[in-house]
C-alpha cells in the first residue's frame, strides 16, 4: 500500500489560481501540515521539493507544495498567505499545526508570512519555519545580509527554525548565518551540508545521497516541534 497520494489543486488567488499539489499521507489521520514552495526560478515541481514533499508524507506529514511565478517579494509573500488560508480551509484535514518554508526565495516569503501572522498574534500561527538554501545576500554583496535578514530576527522565541545551508554557499555566508542565528529570538538551528553550494549540490556526491540527508533531517526536526 502506498504511504501517499497525490492531488492536484487551484489555489484562490486574486482573480487567478495558484498551481498546487497536496501530498497526503494514507492510513493513519495527519494533524501536521506543511507549506513549501520554490526559489526565484523553477517550480512546485524542482526536485528537491517534490523529493522533500514526498519523503514528509510518507512520514505521517502532509504536505501542500506550489507555484508562484514573480521575483516581487510582497507578491510572493501575498500568494504564499492564499496557499495558508487555502490549506486551512480543507474541512477534511484536522491539521493541529502548519509549517511553512521554501527554498531560496521561497524561504524569505516562507520567513515574511510567519512574521506577519505572529506579530497579528494569530490563533493559527505559523509552526515552525524550514529555510532550504535561504539567501542571506546576493552573490559577493555580504552587507545586505541586515535587510534580508530582517524578518527572520522579528520572530518570536517560540518559533522553531530549522535552516539547511550548503557550507559552500556563495549566497549565505557561514560566518554571517552563524551570527544570525545566535541574534535572533526564534529557537534556530542550522544543518550544514558539507561542501555543498546554493543547489545543495557537492561535488563527489550524487544528488540521492544528498537528498536522503537532508530529507532526515527536516523530518527528524519536524517530528521534534510537531509533537
């Protein structure tokens, strides 16, 4: 027996929908949910996230991955707050926590909504936050780590935030993220892939092997703060 399915849906948004893809977990009832989403490029359907979304699923999670085309960051981040609406809506989940994260890009959205809806001090506030490859700053221009970094030093002590970073990452220097995360408030920890670069690539190893790693440790750390 398979341990998911997968559904395809449209997410309300505006006047347009959302593309979007529910992972949901077979056999046993899920109270834990979580929202992911891609970089600036790519898709709902970039390998990393459909790898992670499948992986959270087979392990009692469920999982709403999906599409926001756009490089504006508030555009992002609106979008991103239709996808939590949406998902809170499915009367057919009882879902007792919702996570949020992205990759890249999708994490600085991911990291603005739970601001927001911690400073709103709402009811159904954001989980937790998983940042996959989170850009601290562009490529050779370190000082503008402060801006970028801005929502993540605004949430509460409450919030758990698991960031997973290639150690050779030229959009997120290991000094400056190590920095971050003993300045901010949030119960923060970092997964340092061992050589690996914005993509979580290494060289000398293949991609599975990689993604076996850093799907174990989302889930590990997600079955930690979903408890």
């Amino acid at each position: 027996m398979d341990k998911f399915y997968e559904e395809a849906v449209k997410v309300p948004f505006g006047a347009k929908h959302l593309d979007a893809v529910l992972c949901v977990p077979t056999g046993s009832v899920t109270r834990s949910g979580v929202i992911l989403t891609h970089g600036a490029g790519g898709d709902m359907n970039f390998c990393h996230l459909v790898s992670l979304a499948h992986s959270l699923a087979s392990s009692g999670f469920l999982c709403l991955r999906f599409t926001c085309k756009g490089l504006n960051l508030v555009y992002r981040v609106r979008a991103y707050h239709a996808v939590w609406e949406y998902l809170k809506s499915l009367q057919r989940f009882t879902l007792k926590h919702i996570f949020v994260g992205g990759r890249s890009m999708g994490g600085r959205a991911a990291a603005a909504l739970a601001r927001q809806l911690s400073d709103a001090e709402s009811e159904d506030a954001v989980q937790g936050l998983i940042c996959l490859s989170f850009p601290l700053h562009p490529q050779g221009q370190t000082q503008a780590h402060q801006q970028r970094s801005a929502d993540l030093r605004g949430l509460p002590e409450h919030m758990p935030v698991l960031f997973v970073s290639g150690s050779e990452d030229n959009m997120c220097d290991r000094v400056l993220l190590q920095r971050l995360v003993k300045e901010m408030k949030a119960q923060s920890e970092v997964f340092w892939l061992n050589g690996g670069n914005h993509g979580l690539r290494v060289p000398g190893r293949t991609e599975e092997s990689i993604l076996e790693d850093v799907n174990s440790r989302v889930i590990t750390w997600m079955r930690k703060w979903a408890a």
